[in-house]
C-alpha cells in the first residue's frame, strides 16, 4: 500500500511553525479615527428653506464653521486611517555576514469624509456638499 504522507508538505509546515513560534513572523494593525460619523445629507434638508436652527439639530455641532464675506458654512469631518503590516524575516546575522532574510507587505487604507453646509448671513441654507472618498483600497494595496 503507496504511503499518502508527503515528506516535502510536512517540513515546509515544521519550518512555518518553527518562523510564527520563534518570532520571527509579526502582524501589525493600526486604526485612527478622528472625527464622528458623517451621515448623508438628509432629504429634509431642503436649499432655500431649511434654517440654521433646523440642520444643527439634524447634524449637531460642526467640526468648523468657515466665514466667507458674510455668508458662512458648517462644516463636518471625519478622517479614518487603517494601516496593516505583515512581516517575515528570518535573523541569518550570526550565519553570514551580518545579513537577513526579510519578507514584508504593508497595505493602508486613508479616507476623509465631509459634509458642507452653506448659508445665508441670515441663516437659510443655499447649498449642500457631501463628499465620501478614500485614496486607495485597504487589500488591494496590501502586496505592492
């Protein structure tokens, strides 16, 4: 009877098992947050109609209020950072020639979201800008 068990297959699992053990592997995420929830702008929200009154007790308080000449804008922001980092690196320094082995992927992921509110020196709301972006895709830029 043909023996199933593959020398190759269980000495390349020892040898992965020995790397996480000994350190030698590590794994790093990061997550930043800075700012609340931005909800989409609301369909009650009407240009022309809505006052002041009505979209701070919608939104609450802006993250910044922007004069401009008289008119003014309510401004809300949030920033969201996610970073990973995974590494392997095998410590040959005593072996050859003070040199190592090293493997890495990092990926990151920056995306800053923001709704703007502009008003009238009297406080009726003349225009509304949402913007949702990210610069790049978290996985996706994990193996460049």
């Amino acid at each position: 009877m043909p023996c199933h068990f593959k020398i190759g297959q269980t000495a390349l699992c020892l040898l992965l098992l020995i790397l996480v053990v000994s350190g030698c592997v590590s794994i790093r995420f990061d997550r930043i947050n800075n700012g609340a929830e931005i909800p989409l702008p609301a369909a009650g929200l009407i240009e022309g109609k809505t006052n002041l009154a009505e979209a701070l007790a919608r939104y609450g308080a802006p993250a910044d209020v922007v004069d401009m000449d008289g008119k003014f804008a309510l401004l809300y922001k949030k920033s969201f950072y996610q970073g990973g980092q995974i590494s392997l690196g095998i410590p040959l320094s005593d072996l050859f020639f003070q040199s190592s082995l090293r493997m890495e992927a990092t990926g990151n992921l920056l995306r800053h979201d923001l709704l703007a509110l502009f008003f009238t020196p009297d406080g009726i709301l003349t225009e509304t800008k949402y913007e949702r972006g990210a610069s790049q895709p978290f996985w996706g830029s994990f193996w460049k």
